[in-house]
C-alpha cells in the first residue's frame, strides 16, 4: 500500500480562493511524505504506483520549479519528502503553492477511491 502523509500547519490557514477537498480544512498544506507500493500489479506494470510517481513528481517540480517554493525534496527508495520550507509572504505565490498541494491531495484520493486499498491517505499537524 503506498502512504501518503501531508503536512499541515496551524499557522498557515488557507488561502483565500482556494478550495480545499479535505474534511474541515481551515490549515494550509505545507508538504508530503509519499512511501510504498500501491501492490496492484506486479513492478513495472502497476498502474496505481505510476500515476503516483507521476503526481508526485509533477507537483514536486511544480513547487520547486515554477512557482518556486522554497522547499526541502528528499528522494529515497520508495519514499519521496516535499516540505515547504519558509512562509510565503507574496499571496500569489502562496496560493499558487497551496493550490498545487491540494490538486496533489485530490488526486491522490480520486485515485484511492477508484483503485480501493491501494493508497492511504492522512494528514497530520506539522509543528
């Protein structure tokens, strides 16, 4: 099963104009912790864990490349860390940044849903 943990932060609430998917959201999202395989097919055929590493690698870029945010990206064997390291005090960057870890987490449980006891998702208070 993959895991996917994101990172909220009390400090940080949303930005406005963004709309969250995640139940009560009030924080801003400020990174993910990506582990695992998703076990629906054999390696290199499952579908589950390329449209993650694709995901994942794109809103990483996203992030670090485009906007960019700085952040702390780690890359292991079967784990992948992306976490915002300072606040973003232009408000368009910021919301840029929060729209892209919220496109991720959608995704990432459109994928679960459709693909069921593949991926776990959490979310956790970063302090």
């Amino acid at each position: 099963m993959i895991k996917a943990i994101f990172k909220e932060r009390a400090d940080r609430p949303l930005a406005e104009g963004i709309i969250s998917h995640r139940r009560n959201a009030k924080k801003a999202l400020v990174g993910f912790e990506v582990s695992g395989h998703a076990g629906y097919a054999d390696s290199g055929e499952d579908i589950v864990c390329a449209a993650v590493s694709s995901a994942v690698q794109l809103s990483a870029n996203a992030l670090t490349d485009i906007i960019p945010a700085k952040a702390d990206v780690r890359v292991k064997e079967n784990l992948v860390t992306l976490t915002i390291t300072e606040s973003i005090a232009d408000e368009r960057v910021n919301c840029a940044a929060q729209a892209i870890l919220e496109a991720l987490w959608l995704n990432l449980k459109e994928i679960s849903e459709q693909y069921r006891g593949t991926i776990r998702l959490t979310v956790m208070e970063e302090k």
